[in-house]
C-alpha cells in the first residue's frame, strides 16, 4: 500500500471512527470542502484532483484587495485557512497554492510547492519564487496544479504530456527545457498564437521560500500587484473580473465589461459576483 493509500485510509478512519467525534484535522478538510462547494468524498486519485481543481478555481477569487487596503500577507497556513475559508476571500499565488497544498496533502496527494518565473510581455521574466505552482504525483505521474494564476488552466495539466492539452476552448502545453518546464497557453486575444505564461523546475520548495517575493509582491511600487485592483474567478461558462473600475465577464467567447462608477458599485460587485464583503 502506498502513502497516498495509507493517508487516504487513514482519513477515513478518523471521519467514521467508534468514538462518533471528529478530529479538528477532519473538521477542517471538511471546512475547506464546503468552501469549494465539493460534496463528494475526496480520494488521492486523478479524478478527485481534477475535481478539486476546478471547484477551487470556481469558488475562490484570484485576488489582490489586502495589498490595496494595506493589510500585510503573511504565510502561515492557519492565517490562509482563516482568510480564505472562514472569511470566505480569495488571495494572490503563494495563498492560493499555499493552502490547496495542504488540503492536498491532508486528503493523501503527494504534493511539491514549486518556483516559477512568469513571463512578461517582451519574452523576459521575472525573479524565481515570482510564482508558486504545485506538482501532485499519482500513481507514477506527475501533474501541474495551479488554483493561483488567475485566467489559466482550469484543471491540472500533466507533466509527461509535450501535446495539446485543451480546456474550455483553450489549449495548454508544457514543453521541458533540460531541468526547466514552461506552460504556453493560447492567447486570450488571438487563439492561434501560444504565448509563455511560466517556467518551473521540480525542485520541492516550502511555504517560507516564498516569503522574500510576497513582500515585494505587497510593497514594491514594480510589483503588478501594487498598481491595481484585481479580483477574478473563473465561472461555468467563462470568467468574472473586477478589474480596477471595469467589471469584466466573458462567457461562452463572448465578453462584456461594464464601467463601475463609484466605490459603492465596486463594493456591490464584490458582494454580488465574489461573496467579498470588506
């Protein structure tokens, strides 16, 4: 019996144990759950990854509305879980990834933080531990999950796979560069053009790695995080933004944006479109 298997029993034997009471551990798997709106019981297996992954992306806002307010990030997993599962919010890459490792980790998955340079618009990048990603290995193979960049890949991607890789009308692929892995996704303005988005190498990294480039993400006045307001989730049929003023929706390939004039539009829209109440 593998790890994953060893874990994944062991999950359940604390959630249907003689004694009728349920750790705290299983409460909050069972917490993060309903935050996502998933309702089946999890397994170690593709199918739940896949599952997990798209849930993820749908529920929980890619966002940046702490920098803005002035609100330190700080990455503690126990503060994660309390943003974005008790109050409900969303978060940049390294709290997004961040705690859907550790719920991967507590459901059975084998689960590595990785580093990423994203790329920018003239083909440079930027530092590593710009961007955190995560590789999930099952059954001997390894998959790219990623619930932190935004408009990306709405489930895991695998890392064997040099070919097309299609999403809800997007097409994906990871090419290997000797130790390195760039993600190339078709661009939202011309779908017939595959752009970089990131590049990682599989080297484990943890949690506290990331801490350097979080705070530069929060105070440097370079950082894009800094410069404007950012909340976005993806939806059944596309995705939702509020973009600084714009609240932008794209469904089905059709897109719309709406100009908010006030701050009490905006702060209508993060109730309506993101359950955000600041």
């Amino acid at each position: 019996m593998n790890n994953a298997a060893v874990l994944h029993l062991l999950w359940i034997c604390i959630t249907h144990g003689s004694s009728g009471h349920k750790s705290e551990f299983n409460m909050q798997i069972e917490r993060y759950l309903t935050r996502l709106d998933f309702r089946a019981t999890p397994k170690p297996d593709v199918a739940t990854l896949h599952d997990l992954h798209r849930a993820h992306m749908q529920a929980v806002p890619f966002e940046n509305l702490d920098i803005h307010l002035g609100r330190k990030i700080v990455l503690d997993e126990n503060l994660l879980f309390r943003k974005i599962v008790e109050r409900r919010r969303g978060g940049i890459c390294y709290e997004l990834n961040g705690l859907f490792a550790r719920l991967l980790t507590d459901i059975g998955f084998n689960v590595s933080m990785v580093a990423a340079e994203v790329f920018k618009d003239d083909g440079t990048t930027g530092p590593l531990f710009d961007h955190m990603a995560l590789l999930v290995e099952i059954d001997n193979e390894r998959y790219l999950a990623d619930v932190g960049f935004g408009d990306s890949f709405i489930g895991p991607l695998r890392l064997s796979d040099a070919g097309d890789q299609t999403q809800d009308r997007r097409i994906y692929r990871i090419q290997q560069d000797a130790n390195m892995f760039t993600v190339m996704a078709e661009s939202g303005v011309n779908n017939n053009v595959m752009k970089p988005s990131f590049r990682f190498s599989t080297q484990p990294r943890q949690l506290s790695d990331f801490d350097e480039m979080c705070t530069y993400h929060q105070t440097s006045v370079h950082s894009h995080f800094t410069r404007k307001e950012i909340c976005s989730r993806a939806t059944l049929s596309g995705r939702i933004t509020l973009s600084g003023t714009q609240l932008i929706e794209t469904a089905n390939g059709s897109r719309s944006v709406v100009e908010l004039a006030s701050i009490d539009e905006r702060r209508q829209a993060l109730i309506q479109h993101f359950g955000i109440s600041l």
